[in-house]
C-alpha cells in the first residue's frame, strides 16, 4: 500500500472543511456565485492560461487580467531570434481573442494589492475588487545580487531573460561583434527561469558563430557543476561545437561574482575576462507585485500549497509559473500554462463551494541546439506533503544517442516547433 | 584532473591585508555513502591544507568528510614584503597536490 495516501486523505478531509468554513464566513454579498470576481495579475503563459481557463469552466465569473505590455513576447525560441534563426514577430502575441472570449483584459501596471480589502491598485490610479487574486507575476532581476549589475547595466550587458527589447539588443551585440570576439554567458545558480536555457542559448550563439564568424568564440560562465540534460548537451557541443564553445564549471572558477559594465568585464574568484559581447543572466526572484501583496518569502519567491496553489503568506491569493517555490516543478512556460489551467479548476471549485482535487501537472522542455536537432524532457507533477513532486516513474528523457540518432533529434526538432505553435495558441490563440 | 585554481593579488602595498583563494577539484567522498548493492563507498577526502610564504606557514586547514566536494577556500594575510606563496593540498590515497604564486610587495 502507497505510505503517502492515507495522509493524503487526511489532508483532502481537512481541506474540505477549511474551504466549506471559509464560504460561510466571507461577508461580501458579491461572493455570490453569479457575481464573483477574480483578478489575474500577469499575462504571460500562466497568467493568460489561467484566465483564459476560469471563463471556460464558468462563463458567470467575472475574470480581470492585468497585464501591462499589450503585446506578449514569448521566452521558448527567443534564443533563436538571438542566433538569427527567427523573428522576433514570430514570438509575439495579443490578448485579443482573450477579450473575445469575456476576460476584461486591463493593459496597466498592479501597483498595489491589499489583501485585507481585497484590492488591486493599478498605475493608473484606480483599483479593482477581488474574491480570488491569482498571482502569475513571472520574475524580475535581483539587481542587487550581482555587484555591477544593475538596471543601468543591462543595456551594456543585457540578460536577454524577458523576451522583448532585450532580446533585440543581444541579437544586435552579436551582430555588430567582429569576428574573432568572445561572447560570454554568466550563468546564476538555482533556482533562476528556465534551467537548460542558457545552455540553448549557448548552442544557438555558437551556430551564429560557426556559420558567419567562424574565429569567435562561447564562453560559459556557469555557478553550478551539473546542468539539466549534460549529457545531451556535451555530446551535441562534441559534434558541433568542439572548438567555438567553452564551459567553465563552478569547480573550475565559473561562477562571476562581479561584473564592470565599462569594460565589459565578468569577474570570478580566480580571473577576469574581458569580452566583446557580455550575456549576464543574474539572479533572480519573483515578479516585484508578488512582494507587494505579500507573498514572496524571505527567498524573493512564493511558496504555495501544491493542492490549491495559495499562497502560504496571504489569504485569497493563488501563485502560478516562475514565481513559486517548492518543489520539483521547473520554472518553464509549459508548467506555468499547466498550472495556470489547474488553478484555474481550483479557484472555479473553491468559489463554487466544492473541494479542488490536487492537480497533476505535466511540463515538457525542448532544447535546440543547432537547426534540426533538439532534445527534450518531460515529467509529471503532483502534489505530495508541501511540495510539488515529480510523479514516479513520469519522466522522460531523450536517448543520449545510438543508431538513427539524428532522425531523432531532427523528428524532436520538428516536434519542438508543433509543441510551440500548440501551447501559444491554447495560451493566446 | 584540471590543477588547483589560486587567486593571489600580482601586487600590493607593504602592510595592505590581501585575500588569497584556492579552489581544488576533488571528490571529497566521505566515506558514509553506499553502493545501491550496499557497498561501502571508500572514504577519498583532502585533510590538509598548508599555505607557506617563503617556507613559513601562515595558514594551515585540516579538512574533514562533511567538507564539500571542489573545496574553495578564502584567507586573509598582512603582505610584507616580496616573494612567494606556496600551496599543498594532501589527502586520501595519496592525493598530494601542489601550487605557488609570487606577490610583489612596494
């Protein structure tokens, strides 16, 4: 017998009272089914899922989605906008079919959540009131984490981490550098957006090195040993990259404790290493809303109760994407849109009077690292004790390689594009 | 394996408090674990580490099996006068490993 269900059934059972508690004791005539109010902050791929996800359940909600950019300019493929594979257009998404389908969609800043009088303050200077306020506020840097790097910096150094301008501005660095330059890449430690990321990135840059500036190099600045999918990776950076991509480990003296934006300097314990294109990708934390309403901890991030998504700080607010800790769940645009769709069946649940099951979430992550060839992993998620874990046995990983290799890895190229197309048009679409 | 990574400062001002830093790749395997057949796996640690300046010892660490594995190290000495720091890492297995880097004090 599974050790882990007879608690999990306690838990059901305390839940159920809880939230049977709770629809007695809210006050607000307007919590009447019919009329009940839930605000979406962020409208990225947990954000816009969630809200998109709670009109379909229930077309009586009234559903708000604050997001302040009226274009969405997805992360998945922006490195390869950087290496010159793609345009940036192809990235980009509105939220119009998401009005069309009965989401107020407000293109202000939050700037304020009360969690007491159940408030949004928005930039504008209005508010709007909430039964249930789903927090999908993504991640902001810590520009107080990496001495040198500040906000200033990012325009001398970009991170290219938020898709958009930044993104823009890498591509732009790499295309003015001469050939024969060295581009480095400071990888942060965990938890950050994204972990196989910067190892994409790396590849796609030194596809743009090998085809058009074949005597410049990648170099890796890493804060940790072991990277998602390494093996995969160093086998492809053998074949494709022997002489253009570098990694340092931290056990090598990878991780860049500072950096100099004036001279393009990244400084570690035991070297400095002046480059001609610097991609510093800095620590990171929940998206700044989610420590105004209260609900980042002590970690800059939001840790949540994996059966409903609330928040463990402030009541009646939900957590979704990269901004939440706790558990094995990556920080990925497909778990965000996993748990954007689950959250969204909690919230309708809770305001409906009924006990949420505990979601399972699956989250898949490909990695492109030349045209034609790319890997991918996958797994699911359940909740278990407070924590988000991976479901025994769920995951999945590319074969390293063998017979008929490249077809696979072409085949899971071309799987990463159709698996794009379909979670932007779920999301946006 | 790669050898011991050491930040020294290449100059500094006689009476100036400098921080040299090492950083050693090894295992530092503690002896605690087991195989999944139940094996023992055999404990392979640095336990000592010297740092001499011109044959003196001014720093001396012994390492024990909760350190981490790729030991980083950070210490701080009052530079004098010219010359050179000498580096020893012994261990397990006759792990025996050894660096140096000279200063110039004005």
């Amino acid at each position: 017998m599974d050790p882990l269900r007879p608690k999990a059934t306690r838990r059901h059972v305390v839940r159920g009272f809880a939230a049977a508690a709770a629809s007695f004791v809210f006050p607000c005539p307007a919590f009447a089914q019919s009329a009940a109010r839930v605000v979406v902050i962020g409208g990225g791929f947990g954000g816009a899922s969630c809200a998109r996800a709670l009109r379909k359940i229930d077309p009586r909600l009234h559903v708000t989605l604050v997001e302040p950019n009226r274009i969405f300019t997805a992360c998945p493929f922006s490195n390869e906008v950087i290496a010159g594979l793609r345009d940036i257009g192809a990235q980009q998404f509105t939220y119009d079919k998401i009005a069309a389908e009965g989401v107020t969609v407000i293109a202000q800043a939050a700037t304020k959540v009360d969690p007491q009088a159940r408030t949004v303050g928005l930039a504008d200077g209005t508010s709007l009131r909430y039964d249930r306020l789903v927090l999908a506020p993504g991640i902001d840097m810590r520009f107080d984490a990496l001495p040198g790097y500040d906000e200033a910096a990012t325009e001398k150094m970009p991170h290219a981490w938020k898709a958009g301008s930044q993104t823009m501005l890498l591509r732009r660095q790499l295309e003015a550098m001469e050939d024969g330059g060295v581009v480095a890449i400071a990888v942060p430690a965990t938890p950050y957006r994204c972990p196989p990321a910067p190892y994409e990135r790396a590849s796609l840059i030194a596809h743009y090195l090998k085809t058009k500036k074949p005597r410049s190099k990648v170099l890796i600045l890493d804060a940790k040993d072991t990277i998602p999918q390494q093996l995969l990776f160093e086998h492809a950076w053998k074949v494709f990259y022997p002489s253009i991509l570098e990694r340092i480990p931290l056990s090598q003296g990878g991780r860049v404790v500072s950096v100099e934006p004036a001279t393009n300097t990244l400084i570690s314990e035991f070297g400095n290493y002046d480059v001609q294109v610097a991609n510093v990708i800095p620590p990171q934390k929940a998206g700044n809303i989610a420590k105004l309403a209260g609900a980042a901890d002590h970690t800059g991030w939001c840790s949540i109760d994996p059966m409903t998504f609330a928040s463990t700080l402030v009541p009646n607010i939900h957590v979704i994407g990269d901004a939440v800790i706790g558990g094995s769940v990556p920080k990925s645009a497909s778990a965000a849109h996993a748990e954007g769709n689950a959250c969204a069946t909690v919230v309708a649940s809770l305001i409906a009077g009924r006990v949420p099951e505990g979601p399972t979430l699956e989250g898949i992550c490909y990695n492109t690292v030349a045209p034609g060839y790319a890997f991918f992993m996958a797994a699911s998620y359940h909740a278990r004790d407070d924590l988000f874990a991976e479901i025994v046995g769920s995951g999945f990983t590319s074969p390293i390689n063998g017979d008929g290799s490249d077809e696979v890895r072409k085949r899971e190229a071309d799987q990463a594009q159709t698996w794009f197309k379909t979670i932007t048009g779920e999301t946006f679409g | 394996m790669t050898a011991a990574l050491i930040n020294v400062p290449k100059k500094a001002r006689n009476g100036d408090i400098i921080e040299i830093k090492t950083l050693t790749s090894h295992v530092m395997e503690t002896g605690y674990r087991h195989t999944p057949r139940g094996e023992v796996i055999p404990r392979d640690i640095i336990t000592s580490f010297t740092c001499r300046f011109e044959g003196d010892e001014i720093f001396h660490a012994d390492f024990f099996p909760a350190t981490a594995a790729n030991p980083f190290l950070s210490f701080f000495t009052t530079a004098t006068k010219s010359g050179k720091f000498d580096f020893e890492w012994i261990g397990d297995n006759g792990f025996s490993q050894t660096a140096s880097a000279s200063i110039t004090v004005e």
